[in-house]
C-alpha cells in the first residue's frame, strides 16, 4: 500500500504506539566496543546511518540479522529498532557505529508459551504481557442503545420542543454511581448505560441548543450480535493462538525465524513495472540470489530471465485474471477467482502479496480461499492493482483475509475501494463482515480512514422527520454499512463523537469534524457503484467440499 520501488512516504516513521528504542542487552565494555570487524556477528545492536523521510542523517538503534562477505568486503542485515521491518536493508561496515555496540547477552532457556509447538519468546521491543491487556478490560457499550445526535448550529435548525424519547432498558447495563463535575462525559469502553430509561433531552453547545437525530428503520438481515472487547483491531485477548494449516496466508507467529525476518528477493518485475520488496517471500530458493525476478503480469508465473519472460508471454494467452469477471465500471473490473478451480493463479498471487504483506504466513492450500482481483484495462489487458482474499465459510464473519494494493497503485484511493467492494459483497450476502486480525499499520489506516467516512457519511444523511429528533442505533448503522458492530462502536470511539449525557448517549458532531469529513469525501472520486455488480453469493456449506 506505496510508491514504485521505494516505500511509501512516511514509511520511515515509527509505528503507531511505539516510542522511544527499544530495550537492548547490556553495552559492552570499552574494550569490546573497539572490536575489530571481523567480530560483529548476529545478535549485535548499534546505531546505523540512515536516510531519513527528509533525507537528513539519523543513527537509529538497529540489529545485525545477517552477515555476508562478497569479494572480501562485509555486508550486514540490520533491522532498525522501533521501525517496520519493510525498512531492513544490507549496509556496509561505513555506516555502523562501533562506539556503542551492544553485544547479544546468552539468555536462558524459556519454556514455550502456552505450550504451543515451535513458539519462541517474541523480540524484546515487541513483548507484551497477556495480564496488561486482561486487567485493563472494561465494559464495552451496547450495540442496542439508541444514539441521538447533535450537528453544528449551520446545519441543524433549533427544534421547537419536541417530546423525548426514552431509550430501551433490555439493552442497558448497572450505572456506576459517582460524582463528577463536567455535564458532559467523553465515551470510553469504561461509561456504563444507565439501567432506567432517562428522557433526552436537547443538547446545548456553545450557547444555543442543536436537535438530535431521526430514527432510521433498518433492514433485517443476518448480523452476529456477540459483544465486543475494547478495541476490535486488536486481537481478542492477546494470547498466541494454533496456526491454521488450511489458508493461503495465515498468522503464525511460530514460524518468525531469522530466514523470514528478512527480505529474500532484491526486486521484481511486473509488466511495466519494478517494485522493491518489503518482506520475506517463500519463492524457490534458486531464485533468491537473481537481481531481478520476472513476473507475468496476468497469470503471475515467475521466471528468472527477462528471455524466459519473453518465451513465455508467447504461449501465454491469458489478458486478465482467470475467473469470473463481477464488477467493470470504467477501466476498473474486478475478477473473482476461486482458489480450487485456478490454483496456480492463487499461489503464485500469495507469494507476489507475501513480498509486501508482514503478518502473515504461507501455504500452498488455497482450496478454501476466494480471490477477488482488481484490475486497470488498457489496450495491452487487465492489469492487476491489487486483491483481497476471503473464506468461502468464515466462523468469525470475516469478509477479508488478505488485502493488498501492489506498491505503484498506492495512494491513489484504489485501497479504500478494494475495502468498500469487500463491504458491498457484504451486503449482497446479507452478512456483516470485518477483516482478519491482525492488520498491518497501513491496512489498519486505510480501514480505519474507511469506516470512519462511511458512518459520517450516514449520520450527516439522516433526516429529521415529523418533527421528531433524529436518532440511530448502532444495530442501524452495522445494517446499513454490513460494518460489525464492533468495528462501528471502535470508529465513533476513536473519532470521539460519543458523548455521555443525562443517562443517554449523544453523538456531537462538531464543525471540524464534518468540515474534514466533507473535504475528504471530495477527494474520494472512486466509489463502487453497486449497479455495476454481477454477483451471486454461493451457500458454501452445502456445497460439501469446496
């Protein structure tokens, strides 16, 4: 989700929620810091030169992974400390400094956690205790209550004394009886629902009242109604679980060795396009060494010559995905592609995507998987701009597995589209669907940029009717969207429009918010158009084996 070759700007910043170096082994003595070259080895963590986004020097703590002699002159693997590993590169011994390296302390043997084969202690800059996310577990807020709303005064005219509405008690939780100080409390998992129904009442900001909102009938369709934990983009409670051995890019933290901590392939090309990989792909090991690796562009298959690519783009004949095409509106068409029926097309398309996708793992079953390919059409063919992946039967209600926008198609508003057609193949299903956890920070970004445009964009459309105040519920809104619930709950508490208010939740759209939310919206000229969708979901439980 980047430019050609080289990250995407802002790719040298720290990740999200990460500050500060993390904590090394102890430094070594004076003596042990002047050691000479040869004595760097595996393990060592010292600042190394860099370049950062403003093309000034820094000196950022980084691990050596790997060291490798090529015609006598070393080279080292270093992974910089607090950055992502998309950012890992071979350096020379110029750019280390040697003043305060630290050398790697021999620990002791651990026992694997929760007794899971082949588990491993995580990095220490990426260690986090199981009991500090239990003990800070808080209540989470109901997905029945009803939420009244209130817009800036330009938008919204002054109501003339409606009667109010009370909310519904079967959806309320105990309220906690304290004192404080403020009329209005900002929402967090913490706020309890009172248990009574309490009236509502209009909402003054700045000195003059704004009315809520109407409600909004929604329809009926099927939606898990389990509750949620505090955030739905972490895991559900921070405990390593047993890898899948079905799927064709999994979460497996057993298998973070040092061969797949670092990037394998130098660079790929595809079609008129080269692009720099992120991470460590599972292509054949002969390949690895190439400087270049030859893709093509339609059906994926890989070579190690730009000769071999030439023969084989003489037989051939494919000029889009295989599959079903579903969606064209303009030069962008979607593919559908089960991953039974065309098994070498998903394969090689995995480990295209592992160069650039970090938490995940490989396997070669993409029986239970389905693909859905975009794509950019020109006189030479359909493109491939990037896919997502689902299960054909997902327990969890996830509606993506994978999602990917190749490097030289990012920032260009193609990955808010791949997530909004995932969203209308919801829809068409009847099901609310999320994505699968974990994401990576920019798939955290780009979701969380989309949810948050799509539930603005719902609640600036409501309309008073009848003179009553406006109101919605988030059961509404999950319906509408085919958002979880969860997810819904997430984004208006990440956005900070909940407010708590005489025993009933508010939402207050302030003037910044939608003044921000209306340039966005201008900027977003790709939208699905639903009209343009040719698909027919499939019961695959009856189907017997996929």
């Amino acid at each position: 989700m980047a430019e050609v070759v080289s990250p995407v700007p802002g790719a040298g910043r720290r990740e999200p929620g990460e500050v500060g170096r993390a904590r090394g082994p102890p430094v070594a003595d004076p003596g042990a810091a002047l050691s000479p070259q040869g004595e760097i080895i595996e393990g060592c963590r010292l600042p190394v030169l860099r370049r950062n986004q403003d093309n000034e020097d820094e000196w950022p703590l980084a691990e050596i992974l790997s060291v490798k002699d090529i015609s006598g002159r070393k080279l080292f693997y270093v992974h910089y400390i607090d950055f992502n590993k998309r950012l890992d590169e071979w350096v020379t011994h110029e750019r280390l400094d040697l003043k305060k390296i630290q050398f790697p302390k021999k620990e002791a043997k651990t026992p694997t956690k929760n007794g899971l084969p082949g588990s491993r202690p995580g990095s220490p800059e990426r260690e986090v205790p199981a009991s500090a996310q239990a003990s800070g577990k808080t209540l989470p807020i109901p997905v029945q209550i009803t939420l009244r709303f209130n817009l800036p005064k330009e938008r919204e005219a002054i109501p003339g004394g409606e009667p109010d509405q009370p909310l519904s008690s079967s959806s309320c939780l105990q309220p906690n009886h304290r004192s404080t100080k403020r009329k209005v409390e900002v929402v967090s998992p913490a706020t309890p629902v009172p248990s009574e129904t309490a009236p509502a009442s209009v909402f003054p900001q700045n000195g003059s009242a704004r009315r809520a909102v109407a409600a909004q009938p929604g329809r009926k369709r099927k939606s898990n109604c389990l509750g949620t934990d505090e955030d739905s983009q972490d895991s559900s409670d921070g405990i390593p679980s047993a890898p899948r051995m079905t799927g064709s890019l999994v979460s497996d933290r057993s298998h973070d060795d040092i061969v797949t901590r670092m990037k394998n392939i130098e660079c790929i090309e595809l079609g008129r396009h080269r692009l720099k990989p992120w991470y460590f792909s599972p292509y054949p090991q002969e390949l690895t060494a190439l400087p270049v690796l030859y893709l093509c562009e339609f059906c994926l298959k890989y070579g190690r010559s730009l000769k071999c690519l030439q023969r084989h783009l003489t037989k051939c004949d494919l000029r889009h995905p295989p599959g079903n095409e579903i969606y064209r509106k303009g030069t962008i068409s979607f593919f559908e592609i089960d991953g039974r029926k065309n098994k070498s097309y998903s394969q090689n398309l995995c480990l295209l995507a592992k160069c650039f996708l970090d938490h995940k793992t490989l396997y070669y079953d993409t029986d239970p998987f389905l693909f859905y390919v975009m794509t950019e059409y020109d006189c030479k063919g359909f493109h491939i701009v990037g896919y997502f992946s689902k299960e054909k039967e997902s327990t969890e209600d996830y509606n993506v597995a994978c999602i990917l926008t190749l490097p030289p198609y990012q920032r260009r508003g193609y990955g808010k589209l791949l997530i909004e057609f995932s969203y209308e193949l919801s829809k068409v299903e009847g099901k609310t669907g999320t994505p699968e956890k974990p994401l990576s920070d920019l798939g955290l970004l780009s979701y969380r940029s989309y949810w948050s445009q799509t539930i603005l964009e719902i609640l600036m459309g409501l309309k008073s009717e009848s003179g009553e105040r406006p109101q919605i519920t988030i059961n509404e809104i999950s319906e509408i969207t085919s958002i979880k619930k969860e997810d819904v709950i997430s984004t208006l508490q990440y956005l900070n429009l909940i407010n708590y208010y005489k025993g009933q939740y508010i939402l207050t759209l302030s003037e910044d918010i939608v003044d921000g939310h209306e340039r966005a919206m201008l900027k977003r000229l790709l939208r699905i158009d639903s009209k343009c969708l040719h698909f027919t979901p499939k019961d695959w439980s009856k189907r017997g084996k996929w």
